[in-house]
C-alpha cells in the first residue's frame, strides 16, 4: 500500500480533491490530503485534510497567518509556489508519500507542478489541469509530469469530471503500483543531441561510444529535450556531451518554436564536463503549419518537413549571428571541448542540390564560430557533410579523447 498526497487549493476544489481522495482509497492506498489554498476549506473536508496551508507555508519559512492578513491571493499564491516544492522535497526523503496528484485551474496549476518539478524523474505525479491542452513547457519543465486535461472546468463534479478523476487517480494508483527494476547498470553517460535532420550521425557515433563502455541517452532537440539534456548535464551525472545538434539556438536567435531558451549550451562549460559541439541543423528555424510563418519571413527560403512542421533557412547574417553565440556559450568551458565543422552539410537538405543548401550562409556561420573562439579550443574541418559515417565516428572519437583527457587532469 502507497501513500499519495493529493495537493490542491482546498477552499475552492475541495470536493473535487476529496472524490479523488476516495477513488485512491478505493484502489487500496492512502491519500495524504495536502492544502495549498487561500481560504479555508469547506467544514465538511476540513477533518480529512492531513497538511493544511500553515504547514505548507512553514516549510517555506513562510508565516501565513501573517500573509493571510494582507488579502493578497497573488502574494499567497506566489508563497504557496515556493512553499509547496519545499514540503514535497521533505515528504519523499522521509519516504512518506509515493506518488502525487493534483486538480487545479491556473492558480493551482503553477503552484502543484512547481512542486512536482521538485521531484525526482521517475516519481509518479499526474496534473489534471484546465491548461494541459495548451503550452504546457512552463508546467512541465524538464520533468515526467502527466498532464491530463480536465476537458470541463475544476468547478463540481458532474458525469464529464468524475469520469476524468476517476480515470486520473487510476493512473496514479498503477503509477505506484508499477515496480521499477532497481538499476545495476553502472556504465557512465554520455548525452547527445539529435533531429531527424543529423539521425544518421547519431546512429554512426553510438556504438563506438558503447564499445568504450558508455551508455548514450539521445535527446530530440525540439526545445524541451534541449532543456532537459542541459538539467541533466547540471545534475553531475553525465560524463560526456555529443552535442551535434545545436539547432535549437537558431529558433532562440530568430523566433522558432522549438527554442530551448537562452541557457541552451550552457550547462556543459558550468559542470566542466567534457564535449564535442558541432553546428548541426543551424542552417532551420522551425516553425508550425505554413500558414503559422509570421507575415514578416515571407519572402525566405522555406521547406515542407511534413503538414505540421516549416522549416525556414537561416541568413548569412544569422548564420554569422549563431556563430558567435556558440562560440560566446562554449568559451567558459573548463573541460577540454572541440568544435567539429562539416564543410559539406550541417543537415540532410543543407548538402549540395538539397532546398537549403546555401554555401555562404554556412561559410558565414563556419568562419564566426571559428574566429570567436578561444585560441585553445580546437577546431576540426572536416570536408564532410554532418551524417557522413566517417565524421560521426570522428566526433565519437573526439568525445572518448577528451574524456580521457579530463581524467588525466583530475
């Protein structure tokens, strides 16, 4: 049997949180009732709740009666979304709770997922919210959160509700339920990045990484995947980084939406954690259905990726824009890092007779990149294109001789 706490603004969803209390009773678990409201809730629920707002508060050094007298719901809110991921953090290293779910609108969205985040990858936690048919990257973060949308509002329950809180307290019972072998595997990690534009390089370059004892976790660079290959370069784990797919710094740069926000690039120097950064997919910037290009990118180059996805070339002044800023992101590096240049192609449709093949664009990025890096960070030509076998193993082989390298200084 599992404990889950089923966290949410008690004063105005209390029913609600009380129905999914019951259903998790119902599967044979215990719910440890947690509220993050601003008022108090109902008299009826009141006996059932097991950590009330004065105790989530106090986890955050946070005195609510004190808050409470200020009528600020903002400033509560606010409170209640720093002091929720701090109790949550106490709750799983006691052991006391096993998994967590939540109801909630905006408000009590922003406050259970920021204390979801606050849990480890691998801890069950389900978000039914009235905002998870939108852009939920804000919620989610870089976290295994579920996010199920409650279709009706969070506002009583009726035959459409109870049948989404019903279903979602099942999944966050057989979440608990679900056994996960514990890992023996103690080979070290290597991170890579990788689009559908650079499959083949990424295909090429893993098995030499896995004959040299490494195992590689392959990130899609679409934004969030960038953001959690950096969260876990940050976490100390990672030994090495394949990134050769920086695309992501075009959408940031120009206005795509597969961004993965200014720190992209970042995390590597600051752990001092060996890599290899290549230009890779810099020549797109992403965009939606065709008819979701802004009006001002009219006259641009564009390719058809498939009905849901336009790609649009990259200028020669952008080009030479995201060279400096790579340069600009890998400078601080402490661990040997290098830069591999594919003359021939940095993506499937960049090589010669493919719609974005553009050699002066590249050049301008080649020759940014190169010229703005620091004198020791070495830079390898390659007259190749990026999904070439013998430059993918190259760059493997690069990554393996850095590592070495940082071993040797340690």
């Amino acid at each position: 049997m599992a404990t889950i706490a089923v966290l949410g603004t008690l004063d105005s969803k209390g029913s609600e949180h009380a129905f999914v209390a019951e259903q998790i009773r119902q599967h044979g678990h215990t719910p440890l009732l947690i509220d993050v409201g601003t008022y108090e809730p109902p008299d009826d629920l009141r006996m059932d709740v097991k950590i009330d707002r004065h105790e989530v508060a106090r986890a955050g050094g946070i005195v609510w009666s004190e808050l409470e007298s200020r009528s600020d719901r903002g400033e509560c809110v606010a409170a209640m979304t720093a002091a929720a991921p701090l109790l949550l953090q106490e709750l799983y290293r006691q052991t006391r709770i096993q998994g967590v779910i939540s109801l909630g609108g905006s408000g009590g969205t922003a406050i259970a997922t920021a204390a979801m985040r606050a849990l480890p990858i691998g801890f069950p936690k389900v978000m039914v919210s009235t905002m998870a048919s939108g852009n939920i990257v804000h919620y989610v973060g870089t976290k295994d959160i579920v996010m199920i949308p409650s279709i009706v509002d969070i506002a009583g329950l009726n035959r459409v509700s109870r049948m989404i809180f019903t279903r979602a307290a099942g999944a966050i019972c057989g979440m608990v339920e679900s056994d996960v072998a514990p890992d023996t595997d103690d080979q070290p990690l290597i991170v890579a990045s990788m689009f559908g534009n650079t499959t083949e390089c990424i295909a090429a370059a893993t098995p030499v990484l896995e004959e040299a004892g490494y195992e590689v976790l392959v990130f899609h660079a679409t934004g969030a995947g960038g953001r959690a290959m950096e969260s876990l370069i940050e976490s100390g784990m990672v030994a090495g980084v394949l990134d050769i797919t920086t695309t992501e710094w075009a959408d940031e740069l120009v206005g795509g939406i597969l961004s993965a926000g200014p720190h992209r690039l970042e995390a590597a120097a600051k752990a001092g954690v060996p890599a290899i950064v290549v230009p890779g997919c810099l020549d797109m910037v992403n965009f939606g259905e065709q008819n979701s290009v802004p009006p001002q990118f009219a006259n641009r180059r564009f390719y058809a990726h498939n009905p849901q996805v336009t790609l649009m070339r990259t200028s020669r002044e952008e080009c030479r824009e995201l060279g400096r800023v790579l340069a600009q992101k890998i400078n601080p590096s402490s661990a040997p890092v290098s830069v591999l240049i594919p003359r021939k192609a940095i993506s499937v449709i960049s090589a010669e007779g493919g719609p974005f093949h553009d050699p002066n664009a590249d050049q301008a990025l080649f020759e940014s990149l190169a010229n703005s890096l620091r004198d020791d960070i070495p830079v390898h030509w390659e007259d190749r294109r990026i999904n070439d076998s013998e430059f993918a193993q190259l760059c493997a082989k690069t990554l393996l001789r850095n590592i070495q390298v940082a071993a040797q200084r340690s």
